[in-house]
C-alpha cells in the first residue's frame, strides 16, 4: 500500500504543471528546514532542562545561596545558570567593596555582616525576573520557525491545488470536451500539492505540540527556581529598615 501511495505521488507530480512541482519543492525544502529545527529545539530543551535540574539541585543544596557562585564552577551558558549568576552580581553590587571581598572570598563572618533593606532586595528580585524573561524568549526561538511551515505547508497545498484545477478547466474549455479520461488525471496531479502538504503539517503538529510541551515544563522549573533563589536571598540578606 506505501508502495503505491508513493507511486501515487510520484506520478501525479510528475505530471503536474510548473506551477505544481515549484510548491511541491518548496514545501519539502521548507520541510527539511522545519525538521532541521525541530531537532535543534529538541536538543537544546534537553541539555538546558538537564543543566536546570543539575544547577538547581546544587544551589539550592548549598549552606548559603552564594555558595555556587564563589564556587567558581566552568560556565555552562545555560538559561538557569544565567539567572543565578546575573543576579548573585546584582546582589554582590549592593555591598560595600570590602563586604563584597569578604563574600566572594568566602570568608567567616561576611554574611552577619551584609545586610541589605527590602527596597535593595527588590532590585535584586526585579533583575531577576528580567533575566528571566530574557532566558524564556532565548528558548523560545525556533518555535516560530516550526509553526509557520506547519501552518503555510497545507495552505501551499492548496494554493497549488486550486491553481491546478484552474489549468484542468481551462484546458478543458480550449479543448471543448470534458470527459472522465481527460480530466482525472489534471485534478489528479493537482491535489499532489495538498497531500504532500497535509504529510508535512499533520507530524509537524505532534512534534510542535511536545516540544511547546517540553518547553513549558522547563520555563515553569526556571520560574520556580527564580522564587526559591529570591526567598533565599531574601532570608539570607534582608536585615536592615529602609
């Protein structure tokens, strides 16, 4: 049965118009370049959920919320080590630089010593959230991509069918006869478009709903860990009346 779909296909392409076969090229190449970011997506949500879990586990299990950061790990560029380090600089820049000495040198004492009002740990708490927002629109990249060829490939299709049944009548009228033999194969080779449409966007739709999936669950991680860090902060640094 695949066989003879495929010879279907192959056939009705083969007799398609210009027009025809110029669509059906697009929509594959534009199928290739979906697939391309699908598995770029892919790869990026499960390495960048691996390293959430991974940092999250770390920073939260540390004795104080600096412990990470003065740990001076090798960067990872990931979205939740780029929220905790923007904002443990942000919060480091409030203190005087002596205090700021002490706590990156991790010496005795220096959190007793640094105390911070609620306005300052606002600030903190507002740079956070900004990088946050930056990191989900970072990830979200490539989502666009995906969903416009699944949205443009069947409406491609259909441009190419309506255009090819437009040229069967219209061949049929020069010709003055209209008959079954004459007219199966046109409409034939115009719904190639629609089916080779349909093909791309219905797997297109399944692959861009679990990746919008993935996708959620990694932002929700990344906004619960922005809470835990400022309730850290908070309860760490908080010390001092406006």
């Amino acid at each position: 049965m695949v066989d003879f779909f495929a010879s279907s296909l192959i056939n009705g392409f083969m007799q398609s118009s210009m027009m025809g076969k110029g669509i059906v090229l697009i929509q594959l190449a534009t199928s290739i370049v979906m697939l391309a970011a699908v598995f770029s997506k892919w790869k990026s949500l499960a390495s960048a959920g691996m390293m959430t879990r991974r940092i999250g586990r770390d920073v939260m299990g540390g004795r104080e919320v600096l412990d990470y950061y003065t740990a001076r790990h090798d960067s990872t560029h990931s979205a939740i080590e780029n929220i905790y380090i923007a904002t443990c600089e942000r919060l480091l820049k409030l203190f005087a630089p002596d205090v700021r000495t002490m706590l990156v040198g991790r010496q005795p004492g220096a959190s007793s010593i640094a105390a911070l009002t609620a306005n300052e740990v606002g600030l903190v708490k507002a740079l956070c959230e900004h990088v946050l927002e930056e990191e989900e629109i970072r990830l979200e990249k490539g989502m666009g991509l995906i969903s416009t060829v699944v949205a443009l490939a069947p409406m491609l299709g259909l441009l190419g069918t309506v255009w090819g049944v437009l040229d069967a009548f219209a061949d049929m009228g020069a010709a003055g006869t209209a008959t079954i033999a004459t007219m199966a194969p046109a409409i034939s080779s115009a719904l190639v478009t629609t089916v080779v449409g349909l093909l791309i966007a219905i797997p297109g739709v399944a692959l861009h709903s679990n990746l919008s999936s993935k996708l959620r669950d990694l932002m929700s991680d990344l906004e619960g860990f922005a809470d835990d860090l400022m309730g850290r902060i908070a309860l760490e640094f908080q010390g001092r009346s406006a």
